[in-house]
C-alpha cells in the first residue's frame, strides 16, 4: 500500500500537475543506451559488483532495477553511503516524484514513462529528491512553518505564505543545483537535467513561479549556469574516485516488495554488524527464531 506515504507527503514535488497518459508500459532502457551511459564514464566492474547486480537484475522490475542502479551510484560517487536510501515507484500515471519521510525517494510510474530511454534525466531527478534529504529540507520547513505560524497569528497570513512560497522556491533551487552536481559526479549526462526540466516545462502552470517551485525556463538557465561554472570532467573524477574506493551497496525489498532498501556501506544486517564489533560473540546469521504455533517441547516427568 502507498497510503501511508502520500498521507505524509510533504510538498517537495518536481511538478505539481496531473497529466493523464496511455498507461502504456514503458520500454526496458536499451543496450545502446547503456552502452551510452558506460562510454562516457567507464567503471570496471569487480566480480563483487557484479555478483549483486546481477542478483537484482533477477530480483526487481526493470524500472526498480534502474532506479536501484542509479541510486547506488550516486550515493557511493558522492559519499552518501552512512544512511540507507529507499525507492517507491507508484504505480500512477502521474508526472511527478518527490522525497518524504527519512530518505524515500517516490518515482511516479508516469514520470519514468515519460523519461524512458534517457538514464541522465532521470538521474538528474533522482539526485534532486536526494539533495532535498541530504539538505534537511523536509526537517527545515516543518520547523520554519511552526515558527511562523506563531508569529502569523499576530501579523497577517499573506505575509505567512510569501514567506513560505520563497522558503519553498530557495529549497527547489538548492536541490536543482545539487542534484545536478550529484547526478553528474556519478556520471551521468549533465544535459540531462535540462532534458528532464524541458520535458516538465510541458505541463500547465510550470512557465511561471509558483508557490513551491521557480518557473522551469529559471530552472533550465540555472542548469546552463551550472554546467558553464563548473566542468562536468571535475565532477566526473571526484565520482570515479568515490566508485572506485568503495564497495557496492547491497539492497532489500521490505513491506510486500512495496520500497526497496538500498542499503548502507555498514549492509543491511544486524546480526552481520554485531558479529564485526564482538567477534568473540559470534551470532548465527542463519538462525532464526521457532515458528509462534509450534507445539512446545513436551518434558518427560517422572512419577
Ligand atoms: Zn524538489
């Protein structure tokens, strides 16, 4: 179920606008495409690498699988491997994606849809979600909110709102900015995000500010200001640096196989990281506790 995560959603969208699509199932991302994606930013594989990839491969959808990929390669290229990251793709026709809760990430299917072929743009959305957690973003407003809801009480609730539009418009720039810098330290396409925004710039209501988001034309000039400032080569090898010193993060699907965890670089075992702090303690990672109903052992008395 996907309730719990729009009942907590907060506003931090890429768009605010429903657009019905066909439904149609998008398309597995090509071989050229990632023959593409591996020409400009070439990382060879370890067998370790490759053994977990391989396994979610087989694991997760093909969407999943590449939302996976590209969520673990930003984290290990920028070093935002102490926390696990989680991934939703909500099965709607919506354009859109957003972060909520502790470092969820929420693709809607319509999004991928429209996205579909272009690994770059959606990596460039996918670091934005991630640079509003790793920002606090969500955490900063909830407590700016608070604040001036006191001070609106005693002053007037148009003032409230500017000030919360602003706030809003800051946060979507701030993450525009860095989830460029994160997408293209990973690898990725830096014209991607200006792919991405122009595809967004179709939507209704997306040429002017609004009160959570800058005008998309804004956002593509800051992009284009971005790539002039600073050379996609320099990120490139800050992020081949990370992916070479570190290893990949492993992953799980939790709650029905409704979010995948990707896991941290500490994995995603209690037992395992027990066993690394008390070896003279070692727990059985195998063992598991005896089923609720199963008859109790029965102890010969005698008489
Ligand atoms: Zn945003």
């Amino acid at each position: 179920m996907l309730t719990p995560f729009k009942a907590t959603a907060t506003a931090l969208l890429t768009a605010l606008c429903t657009v019905t699509l066909t439904g149609a199932i998008p398309p597995r991302l090509s071989s050229e495409a990632l023959a593409q994606n591996r020409s400009t930013f070439s990382t060879p594989s370890t067998p370790a690498e490759s053994s977990i990839y391989d396994q979610a491969r087989e694991d997760l959808s093909p969407n999943l699988y590449m939302l996976y990929r590209i969520v673990e390669r930003i984290a290990r290229a920028n070093g935002l491997t102490g926390h696990p990251w989680r991934v939703v793709v909500a099965d709607d026709t919506l354009i859109n994606a957003y972060a909520t809760e502790v470092n969820l990430v929420i693709v809607h299917f319509g999004l991928l849809d429209q996205m579909a072929g272009d690994i770059s743009a959606l990596a460039c959305v996918v670091g934005h979600e991630m640079a509003h957690h790793t920002e606090r973003h969500i955490a900063i407003r909830t407590s700016r909110v608070a604040d001036w809801q006191e001070e609106a009480r005693s002053s007037n609730s148009r003032e409230f709102q500017e000030r919360m539009a602003k706030l809003a418009r800051e946060h979507e720039e701030e993450a525009d900015a860095i989830g460029y810098e994160y997408s293209v330290t990973a690898g990725f396409d830096p014209s991607g995000c200006v792919r991405g925004l122009e595809m967004l710039s179709r939507l209704p209501g997306t040429m002017r500010d609004s009160a959570t988001h800058p005008s998309v034309p804004r956002r593509i000039e800051s992009i284009q200001s971005l790539i002039d400032a600073t050379p996609p080569e320099v990120l490139r090898s800050r992020g081949h640096l990370g992916l070479t010193t570190s290893d990949p993060l492993s992953y799980e699907m939790l709650e029905d196989k409704e979010w995948l965890r990707i896991n941290s670089a500490r994995g995603g075992s209690f037992v395992e990281d027990w066993n690394r702090l008390f070896p003279d303690e070692i727990i059985d990672p195998n063992f598991s506790p005896p089923e609720k109903d199963e008859e109790p052992a029965t102890v010969e008395s005698g008489e």
